[in-house]
C-alpha cells in the first residue's frame, strides 16, 4: 500500500514539475533569449562595417555641440555613410556576380545534354565519333570566343552595371554612319581578354557569353551527324565561335544595329532578344541547315524513287536523359539573363520557361494521336526542347498563359517542320536541330513583338518605357522583331552556305563511303564507342 501512495506522489510531483516549467517557460520573457531562431534579428550593421558602428555610436553620445566639432561628427558621418554604402554596393554586385555565373556553370553542363541527346538519336556504330564532336567543340569554341569573338561580339558594351560597370575598362564599337544614323556592326576590344579588361566583371560577362555561344556552336553536329570528318569539323568550331555568332551577338546584345531600331527609328526598343532565341538557336539552326544541305544526306536515307528511310536512333533513353538535362540547364539559360541575383523577374522568367517546355511536349503528344500517329518518344522530347528555344526569347516579357500558348505552338511547329525538311525539301537532319532550333528559335523572337505584356523592360536598348508586343498595343515592335529575324536567317545562312562549300574544297565536309556505312568511330577516332 506504501509503495502504490509512493508512485502515486512521485506521478504527482512529476506532472507539478512539467506545469510549473511550463508555466515558467510563458512568463520568461522572449526577449531575454539569446538565440536568434527565425532569424530575424541575424544579419545587421555590424556585419558590413564594425568600424561604421562604433562611428555611429560615438556621434550618439556626442555633447559637445561645438561648430568645430558638429563639423567633425558631419564629417565622421559622411565617412560612415560611405563606408556603409560601398560595403552594401560590393555586397550587391557579389550577388550579381554570383548568379551569373552559377547560371553560367549550368549552361555549360548542357553541352552533356546535347551530347546525349544527339548520340541517342544516331546508330551505334558512330557513338565515339558524335560524342567527341560535342566535346571537342566546348574547347575550340572557347578558344575561338576568347581569341576574337568576345572583342567582336562584345567589345562595345563591357561596362554592364549589374556586373559591376567595369570601371578602368573602355569599350570600343565599330561604327559606320548611314541615313544620318549610327549603325553599330563590331566591337573591337578585349581580344585574349588582354590585361586592358582584367575586371571581374568582364570575366564574368565572358563566362557566361562563352557558353552560350557553345551551345550554338554544338547544334550543326547534330544536323551533321554520321558523315562529318573530324578535320573540317575542326575549322567549322573556330569559324563560327570566332566570327559568326559574334557578329550576330554583336548586332541584338553588343549595342549593334539591330538593338538600336528603336532609338534610330522608332521600332519599339529595336529587336529584342532576352535570352537567344535568334542569337543562340536559330544562329544555330541556321547553320545546322546550310551544313545538312551541303554535305548531303546519309547513304540510305534516300530511296532513288524519292521515299524516305528512317534510320533510327540507338538509344532513346540516353536522349530522354539528355533532354532532362538540358531542361535543367535552361534555368542557368534563361533566369541567368538577367545578370542580376537582385533581378526579382528571375521566378517570372523561370515559370515561363517551364510551363513553355510541358506545354511543348504535350502539344507535340497530342498532334501525334491526332494525326493517328503513336507516341514517339523522340518527338516528345523534340517538342520539349521546341518549347525551352522558343520561351527563349519573351520568356521575361509575357504572361503564363502566353508562355504556354508559345509553347503549345512550338510543339506542332517542330513536327511540322521536321517532316517538311525530311520529306519535301529531303535535307537529311537526324536530331531535327533546324526544327528545333531554328524554327522555334525564329517562331520566339516574333513571339515576343506578339505577347509581350509590358509589364517588365523599362529603357531596355535605350528606349524608355517597357517593352509591348502587337496584342499589347505596339506594332512597331513586332516589325522590330521580324526584321532581327529575317536579317538572321539570310546572313547565317549565306555565310555559312559559303563558308561550308569553300571548306568542302579545302578539307572534304564528308567521310568516306565505306567509312560511312562501316561506322565513324574506328576511322575518325580510332575507338569503339561500344566494345561488344
């Protein structure tokens, strides 16, 4: 009986004990709490200037009201304020810094996507050689971009402020004067990224400009596939990386003519372009086709009486795989161009672009079953990437709904144009990269003179106001937009219709028959790509 009262008491005295801390926990005032659990009070002046504080402090207690010494409390002031304020402009061009180049790490993590992607839809036989184009063309074109194509491409606007405005450093824009205006074509500073642009600023603009200019650079080797000898494709890397797609880059984000449509003559805020649907894809696209229609289709794809063969990919599920990375590379693609961490559009601009490239897919799924067609994963992806280039460009300018209406479109657009290119105009392509990237590269950048909203882009390309599509109110800016387009697909692919014929006669574009049908792997690079 003792022992039940005992346990029964100490049950007591427990549950007392818990009341009684409980209780002690509510009255114990919170502010006398050392630690910061929300985190609302980690993070203050201290943190950027302790020297600023104990300034700060001094002029509070200050009595002496002195005209010589309120002079020197204004003064210790001022430097504070200074100090102040340089700690928190560096901490805001750090963040900038930053986030440009983590976007910038993960647009070079896409070269592994196409990489894929590509070798995927090609046969087996030519693995090695079509994966070592895609890496090989990371290293040529970043030499390429470093020697000349910076200069060229961004040689006139190297003071971007949300890098840090590069002071010390001057940039310098070709310029020719017609019609009374001044038409920018080149820039010609910072080759080598010589000792006159050692800032961090330009190196970061460069990181980031160098991967974009990669991918356009890798989407020939695509269109080019399986009958491309390693030695033209060499020369090709270096004339695009160089001269190009720099001169392209120049005209629409180096200050060039195309940007200046609109203070020269009106047309909205000149072609606009956020994040390269015309500079990276279709400059790309472009001169994917001018390749495929110069080296000539694969043997057998082409029946003398004018069918058309498939020849099919070896392993879809590597291009499965490749297309889920280069969708995730898209975020370093399209949020990172804004060179800006404080740049709240980021969330804008990354929503856009995945509801562009779901909406891609699924529009190119169902054309498929529409048309009576079954589900080809191929395809599928295709419509993805379709919807992720053409999002490219307004993915900063235009609402949800829009983003998905540009990329519903894209996913039929691909399949159409696929199959034009194939079966009419019987351009071999075996990834579709002019499809892809030029199609809906160009289907973007007028898609933004259509659905631009007007809620963002205030003094973009020098104009004040934001920027408005056609269905917004300004004409003007739409007819900027197919100019930037049709100015694109002539010069690409003129340029590098020619440039493909003279290197043709030069170092031949195409392997050997037999090396061809027996597979590129051996005789290009001397490996298997699969040892059976």
């Amino acid at each position: 009986m003792k022992r039940k009262k005992s346990i029964f008491l100490g049950k007591r005295i427990t549950a007392l004990s818990f009341l009684l801390l409980f209780s002690l926990a509510m009255i114990f005032p919170k502010s006398g709490w050392t630690q910061d659990p929300t985190g609302a009070k980690t993070g203050t002046l201290s943190d950027i200037d302790t020297a600023a504080v104990k300034t700060l402090d001094t002029l509070s207690k200050a009595k002496d009201s002195s005209t010589v010494k309120l002079s020197e409390h204004l003064n210790q002031l001022a430097a504070t304020v200074h100090s102040i304020g340089d700690a928190d402009g560096h901490n805001k061009i750090a963040i900038n810094i930053m986030w440009t180049l983590i976007a910038g790490f993960l647009v070079m993590f896409m070269q592994a996507g196409f990489a894929m992607v590509e070798t995927g839809f090609t046969q087996k036989k030519n693995v090695a050689h079509t994966m070592l184009m895609n890496f090989l063309i990371y290293a040529i074109g970043m030499l390429g971009f470093w020697i000349v194509g910076f200069a060229i491409m961004f040689g006139g606007a190297l003071n971007p402020a949300t890098l840090g405005g590069a002071a010390g450093v001057t940039s310098h824009e070709v310029v020719i004067h017609l019609f009374g205006h001044d038409f920018g074509i080149a820039g010609s500073a910072a080759y080598f990224l010589n000792s006159k642009v050692y800032d961090v600023g330009v190196f970061t603009l460069f990181l980031f400009q160098m991967v974009f200019m990669d991918t356009t650079a890798t989407i020939p080797t695509g269109a080019m596939a399986e009958r491309w000898t390693l030695k033209s494709f060499i020369v090709y890397g270096f004339f695009i990386s160089m001269f190009v797609y720099p001169l392209f880059g120049n005209w629409v984000w180096g200050g060039g003519w195309l940007s200046a449509l609109g203070t020269n003559f009106g047309l909205g805020h000149g072609h606009v372009d956020f994040a390269g649907s015309s500079v990276v894809h279709m400059v790309g696209g472009v001169a994917a086709l001018a390749g495929a229609l110069v080296i000539g289709p694969r043997y057998g794809k082409y029946g003398k009486d004018g069918s058309v063969k498939t020849i099919p990919g070896h392993n879809i599920p590597m291009a499965i795989i490749g297309t889920f990375i280069l969708a995730f590379g898209w975020f370093g693609f399209n949020p990172g161009s804004t060179l800006a961490g404080g740049d709240l559009r980021i969330s804008i601009v990354a929503v856009n672009t995945m509801l562009a490239s779901a909406a891609g897919a699924i529009a190119a799924l169902f054309y498929m079953y529409i048309k009576g067609s079954k589900a080809d994963p191929g395809m599928i992806a295709n419509g993805m990437l379709a919807g992720l280039v053409a999002i490219t460009a307004p993915c900063a300018f235009v609402t949800a709904i829009s983003a998905v209406i540009i990329g519903a479109i894209s996913g039929i657009l691909v399949i159409l144009v696929y199959n034009f290119v194939d079966t009419k105009l019987k351009i071999d392509d075996p990834v579709g990269a002019f499809a892809v990237h030029g199609a809906n590269g160009a289907w973007g950048v007028l898609s933004l003179g259509l659905f631009a909203d007007g809620s963002y882009g205030d003094g973009w390309n020098g104009v004040p106001g934001t920027v408005k599509g056609l269905f917004y109110g300004d004409y003007k800016q739409f007819i900027a937009q197919c100019i930037g387009t049709i100015t694109c697909f002539v010069f690409v692919f003129v340029t590098m219709y020619i440039f493909f014929k003279v290197l043709n006669k030069i170092i031949p574009l195409r392997s050997k028959e037999a090396d061809e049908i027996a597979g590129l792997d051996i005789p290009e690079t001397g490996v298997l790509g699969y040892v059976d």
